[in-house]
C-alpha cells in the first residue's frame, strides 16, 4: 500500500517541475541531442582505446575507432546528432 504522504509529496514535487522553469526551445533540444551523440563517441573511443591499447596494437585502436564512431545511431541522416557535412 503506498503511503499517502509519501504520494503527496511526490505529487507536490512533480507538479512544481512541471510549472518551474524548463527550457523546452528548439536550442535547448538540439544541445541535448548533440551532448548524447558527442557521448557515444567519447564512450567508443576511450573503450577501444583502452582494450586495444593494452595489447598494444595502436593502429588497430584507430581503425576500430573511426569505423565505430563512423556507425554512431546519433549521427546517421535522419537522428537527431546528423550534421551534415
């Protein structure tokens, strides 16, 4: 059984984010879209790095690198992360 208090207290809190503040612009989309794809590359690169590095093949670490940051979902024609180049 959820404890009415408890539920109020959530009920409070989401409505006061609800009526604060939020950036819901265009800009503000764009920003958080691009932070996600900027991400995923980060993540791939320092992974690879990491792994491949350790066995010390650095040529390898690259070209594993580039082709997965080159099959990112964020930046593929149609998400939310493409640039166009």
């Amino acid at each position: 059984m959820l404890d009415p208090d408890e539920v109020a207290a959530y009920e409070e809190w989401k409505a006061r984010k609800a009526s604060g503040s939020i950036d819901l612009s265009v800009t503000a989309y764009n920003s958080e879209m691009e932070s996600q794809a900027v991400a995923y590359e980060k993540g791939v690169k320092d992974a690879v790095k990491d792994i491949l590095e350790a066995v010390g093949d650095h040529q390898k670490a690259r070209s594993v690198t580039e082709r997965l940051v080159a099959a990112s979902p964020f930046r593929k024609p149609g998400m939310r992360g493409h640039t166009p180049s």
